[in-house]
C-alpha cells in the first residue's frame, strides 16, 4: 500500500486505535449533507443514516455503563444521566477532543449550524464502527472515549436544563423573565436555524441559536445566567435602572 493510501488509515487509527476495515463508511460518517457525493445508483452520500444508527448504538452502550457505574441508580437517575451524554453539548466537545472538526467534510460555500456538525459527526462515526467492527468493538471505543474525555461523576452534577435554573433565579429576585422565539429561518437545503432572545424585565440581556427552537431558548437561558454571575449587573437589573 503507497504511503497516499496509508495516511488516511493512519489518521483513523490515531483517533479510534484500531485500523478501520472498511475505510469508505467512516468517510461517509464525516460527510455532512452539504458536501454530499452522488453515488452510481443516483442517490446522495452522507452521514445521516450513520447518524441515525449511531444514536441508537451510542444510547445503548451509554445505557449499559451507567448501568454498571452507577448500581444503586434508579431509572430516572440512570435516564436523566444518559441524556447530559448524549446531549449536543457533550458530544460537540468528545467530537473536538478527538479532533472529528479538522476532518468532517462540509461544503466550503455552505452556511451549516456548526454547533452540532460534530456532534452529529461522532453519532456517525459510532455508526460506522458499529457495521466495521461489531458491538463489541464499538463498545470498547466509546468506553475509551468516557474514560478519557468525561468525567462521569461531575455530569451527573452537573445541571444542563439552563432554562430551569434560570426560571429559580429570577423568581428569587422577582425578575420578570420572557422569551422572544420567533419560527426558524431556513439556512440550507434541509437545515433551519432558531434563535431566541430572553428579556429580563423588559429588557433584552442575551441570545441564543440552535437547530430547534428549544435548543436556541437553552443556549439563550445559559447565555443569561452567565450575565446573571455579575453582581452589579444584576443589582441594576433589579433595581430597574436603564443602563443595563
């Protein structure tokens, strides 16, 4: 094998530790829509059926480690836990840690939603050691990947319903909160970006975008909390004085 056909096993085998079988589906599962190939049979290459079994596969294994990890946890511990996991926000940062972002494919003139671009990209990749090498396999992988990149005990702390935690803040100090989410603006073939405002006491103080409306109100809730840190910011949002 030349050293041109070897440098992408290479770079597949730094970031899963094992060389890939069949090369072609993990480069399918780092193709986004916007830079699908078309195929000899007409259709469109790209991740989103890898994504689709990833999810699942992905779900199942997460269920069976925190299953093992965490034997006194209830069901509702044990769900609850699975979901910080699998959410955008965690698997956005597995899929820069192991470097998914320098070799997902997306059309260079293509306006995408790069928060989940990668995210989605690591469900993809699941997808594809799943059909390469089996179950086993593929469980080996993401328990690497939770060993080296999570800290299991500190997210299941860890609060991500940033709505929430906003709502008891602001009863705390009797601030009025309000959300301003108008419907989503298509950016691409298939994609639509949300974004939504949070007024405290009539004022807009931070925003946020997401795929869906409920994704751009939690990027928006956590955009306001932070906000919300700053003493004297808040002092002067309860106080009601203009300059905010």
């Amino acid at each position: 094998m030349s050293l041109k056909h070897k440098e992408p096993y290479l770079q597949y085998y730094k970031m899963l530790g094992f060389v890939p079988g069949n090369i072609k589906l993990y480069q399918t599962a780092l193709t986004h829509r916007s830079a699908a190939v078309k195929s000899p049979a007409g259709g469109y290459i790209n991740n989103e059926r890898l994504e689709y079994l990833g999810d699942s596969v992905l779900s199942a294994i997460a269920s069976d480690i925190l299953y093992h990890r965490f034997r006194k946890g209830n069901e509702g511990f044990l769900s609850g836990t699975r979901s910080k996991i699998v959410s955008r926000e965690s698997l956005n940062c597995i899929a820069r840690e192991i470097r998914l972002d320098e070799l997902t494919r997306t059309a260079k003139n293509h306006y995408v939603i790069k928060n989940n671009i990668y995210g989605n990209a690591f469900e993809a990749l699941v997808g594809a050691v799943y059909l390469d090498k089996g179950y086993e396999r593929c469980q080996k992988f993401i328990q690497s990947v939770f060993d080296k990149y999570l800290d299991l005990d500190k997210i299941v702390k860890k609060d991500f319903n940033y709505k929430s935690k906003l709502l008891e803040t602001v009863q705390r100090h009797k601030i009025t909160l309000e959300y301003n989410s108008p419907d989503g603006k298509k950016v691409g073939r298939q994609e639509m970006l949300f974004q939504t405002e949070v007024l405290l006491n009539g004022i807009v103080i931070s925003s946020g975008t997401g795929c869906s409306k409920k994704e751009s109100q939690q990027n928006a809730a956590q955009a306001a909390l932070q906000k919300l840190k700053n003493r004297a910011f808040l002092e002067t949002l309860i106080s009601g004085e203009e300059n905010v």
